[in-house]
C-alpha cells in the first residue's frame, strides 16, 4: 500500500482492562482495522493519565493501577479514517476518539515480509 502526503491520524484512548466480548477492547479495535485494509495500528501503553472520570492511572508502585490508559494510533487516508469511524461508534462507550490532520512522509515495510508477519 502506497501512503504519502494528507492523510488523518485516529487516536483512540481507552483503558487497558476495557473488555470487548472478553477480549482486550484494543485488540479488537486493531483486529477490526486490519480487516477494515487501514495502513497500520499501534497500541501504546501509557504510564501514567487520567481522562473524563478524573481519576489518576499511574504505574507507580504505591498505586497498583490494573487499568493503565493505552491509545490505538491508525493513520491511513482521510476516506478511509472516517469509514471507519462507525466501527468505532460501535465499540468506544467509554473513552476518547480525536481525528489529527497529519503529512506521512515515509510509509514502507520491510523487505521480504508479508504484511501479516
């Protein structure tokens, strides 16, 4: 898949015990968009954070958080970002959705490997 120039981000911050029919709410979100053909997701667990309900999710020892805040990043075209936007309409009852406009200026894989591996 070729991706240079426009394209949107979509961040998707949710906590990491949130359940998707018993799985991990953001495999699921990463599984739907690579049947969705979007260009790629990422999880990236945070350290610390808080959203909407105020309350403090952090790493630190004292604190035990079983629930750390991770964001889903997907990049791909902006046509392609917002049809998938009803996916997420679906799956996102708590949490936050932003849209970034961003440039991709580098977008390849690797040699010799499938996408799927």
């Amino acid at each position: 898949m070729k991706l240079e120039g426009p394209a949107l981000r979509l961040t998707v911050f949710v906590d990491e015990t949130d359940q998707w029919h018993h799985r991990p709410l953001y495999h699921e979100i990463v599984h739907r968009a690579h049947a969705a053909g979007l260009a790629g997701a990422s999880v990236l667990r945070g350290i610390e954070g808080y959203g909407a309900s105020s309350r403090i999710h952090t790493t630190r020892i004292l604190s035990l958080s079983d629930d750390l805040p991770v964001a889903v990043v997907i990049v791909d075209a902006e046509d392609r970002i917002r049809a998938f936007l009803p996916e997420l309409a679906e799956l996102v009852i708590e949490g936050l959705v932003i849209l970034d406009p961003v440039e991709v200026i580098h977008y390849v894989g690797r040699p010799g490997r499938s996408e799927d591996g």
